[in-house]
C-alpha cells in the first residue's frame, strides 16, 4: 500500500486538521468545488468529502503489480 497526503487550499480558515479516510474511487462527484475550511460538517465519508470540508486526508492507494 501507499499512502496518499492530500492538504486543502483554504481561502478563508484553516485546515481543520487530518483524518484518515477511504479513497472516492469512481464517485467523485464534486472534487473541483470549492473547499470550505469554515466548515463545520464532521465525519466525512471519503477523500473527497474530507477535502471539500477543510480536512486534510490520508488515504491507502493499492500498488498496482505486472
């Protein structure tokens, strides 16, 4: 496995700290909106979701093998 750092740009607050969360996988609907580091919306449900709250993330990539 590979880990996979991901830290919001906030324009306004600050980043609300690190969670470790699943990968969106094909669902990622919404990952160029706008990240909300004012937020105040908790248990997010993948990276995404994590990203567009103001958290950073760590996910687990799988290496692919030949």
């Amino acid at each position: 496995m590979l880990d996979n750092l991901n830290i919001p740009s906030c324009t306004t607050g600050q980043v609300r700290g690190l969670v470790e969360v699943p990968v969106a996988g094909s669902d990622v609907q919404g990952i160029v909106d706008p990240q909300d580091c004012a937020s105040t919306a908790t248990n997010p449900a993948n990276d995404v979701d994590a990203l567009k709250a103001g958290y950073a993330t760590i996910t687990e990539l799988p290496i692919p093998t030949q």
